[in-house]
C-alpha cells in the first residue's frame, strides 16, 4: 500500500477541558487522492514519521487476526462477571490461536492451510481415533474440493466478462 501522510501534534479535547497530546495522522491513497482517512495516535514525541507511517499499515492484519481468532476459538464468546475472569478467556482464547497458527506455520503444506483447517486437524486428532495422515488426508480432499470449487467459480466469472467485454480483476491464489 502507498500512501501520502501528514501528521501534526494536538491535544484532545473532553468535556471542553485539554485533554493528552497525541498526534493526528491523515493519510492519502495515492490512487484514489480524494480518499482521506484520519485517526489519532498517542505515539511518544520523539517517533519517526517514518515508524509512524509503517505502524499505521499493521492496523488491516490485526484485525484480521482478531476476526480470525472470534470465528475460530471463540474470542467473543465470554460470559463473566469480572474483569479477571475477561482476561482469563482472553489469555485463554490468545494462546488458542497462537496454538492454531503455530500448528498451521509448521505444517505448511501446498496449498497452505488455513486456521480454521488446523482448528479441525487438531480437533479430529484429539477427539477421535484417527492418525495423523488420516487427518491429513481430510483435510487435502476438502482444499481440492475448496481449489475445485474456485476454479468454477472463477472461469463462470471470466465467462460473465467475456460476455459483457469488459476486463476481470486479477487475483492471486497460491497452491
């Protein structure tokens, strides 16, 4: 992603009394120059604006983590009273996905696997009897199914182009 950026230092404001100084960011698409989007920050003084710009690109792959871990280990799925027990099934719910991803990254295969197929690899092999290369095996069979339905889905899709004369956006899918 590129983007220009500005930034300026300012003091909020709440209840009409100056609240801490934080930095405003805006940032500019460079493709699309009408689109502006602005947010604070309270980064220290003596940060780079470089730093700053880097940082501010993080903010899409956390919340795909966050999303990710709600629909695979149930991050949003608390009941609790108390502060301590919210942060017990964070702690909990945090290293449940840390786990999912470990077990993803090591076992990399081609096409990779997604967390939620390691959430299932790890569930059969516990719940059940099955072996490893049973699992395994699972888990290849619905990707060629997942692979198979992608290719339809997308030569239906070229086909609608090709009607229509216009030009398909290019996608990427790694095998």
């Amino acid at each position: 992603m590129r983007a220009d950026f500005a930034w300026l230092r300012v003091t909020t404001v709440r209840n009409r009394l100056p609240g801490p100084r934080v930095w405003a960011i805006f940032r500019r698409s460079l493709t699309e120059p009408s689109e502006t989007k602005y947010f604070l920050c309270n980064a220290p003084i003596g940060i780079t604006p470089r730093t700053m710009a880097d940082m501010s690109g993080h903010r899409w792959p956390i919340e795909t983590i966050f999303e990710e871990a709600k629909g695979e280990v149930g991050m949003d799925h608390y009941e609790t009273r108390t502060w301590a027990g919210w942060h017990h099934h964070m702690a909990q719910t945090f290293l449940a996905h840390h786990f999912l991803i470990r077990v993803r990254a090591q076992l990399k295969k081609s096409p990779a696997l997604t967390t939620a197929q390691a959430r299932q690899l790890v569930a059969q092999i516990i719940d059940t009897d099955k072996c490893q290369s049973e699992v395994f095996d699972l888990i290849e069979y619905h990707q060629q199914r997942n692979y198979a339905a992608y290719q339809s889905h997308r030569k239906h899709t070229l086909q609608q182009h090709q009607k229509r004369g216009s030009k398909p956006k290019k996608s990427k899918v790694s095998l």
